[in-house]
C-alpha cells in the first residue's frame, strides 16, 4: 500500500515538523486493523515501539488531533482521485469472482 499512496497527490502537511501523508495515512489504516473505532483509540498506538519498528516511522504514529486535520483537507475532488485507486489495488490483491451490493432504504439512529 506504501508505494501506492506515495504514487498519489495526497494533501502535504502545512508546517515543517507535519506528518508525512504516507505515514498519516498507514497509521490510520494500522489502528483501525488494531481495533480503533475512534481517532482518539489511536492515541493507545502512539507510545508503541514494535508497531513503528515494524512500519519503519521515524516518528511516533500522528495523534487523533493530526489524523483529524489531515482528513479535513479531503474534499470531493480528492476523494475521487485517491479512493477508487487505492480500492483497485486493493481488490487486484485478492481473488473475488462475484460481488453482491446490498441496499438497505432504512434507517435507524441510536443514541
């Protein structure tokens, strides 16, 4: 996935010390595969060693705060240019011979 996201134009960090968008990006990925069902679940991630040996960051994975305004820079136009790109690859990765599209008209909020 590296070599694909650094193939695209993905929004640069605004100062000097910002993030790499690769790195944003991979550590957003490795805390939602690691459980995280909030940015703020990433902040367990960020003190841990083997994780960034492991990706080889040279910094510690980006804090919720980072993550969330990275994520502000996506508007509509990026979203088309970087999403169906990386759920090609994605799905180049793995053998699927049929897809199913379930549409549900309904909707239920819970509290």
């Amino acid at each position: 996935m590296r070599k694909i996201l650094e193939s695209l134009d993905l929004p640069e960090p605004g100062s000097n010390r910002g993030y790499n968008p690769v790195d944003v990006i991979e550590g957003f990925m490795v805390s939602v595969v690691l459980g995280a069902r909030r940015l703020a679940h990433s902040s367990f991630l960020r003190a841990d060693e083997v994780i960034r040996e492991i990706f080889g960051w040279k910094r510690k994975m980006p804090s919720a705060s980072t993550l969330s305004r990275f994520f502000q820079k996506f508007d509509i136009d990026l979203n088309d240019q970087v999403y169906p790109e990386l759920q090609k690859q994605w799905f180049e990765q793995i053998s699927v011979t049929r897809h199913t599209i379930d549409v549900d008209s309904k909707v239920i909020q819970r509290y």
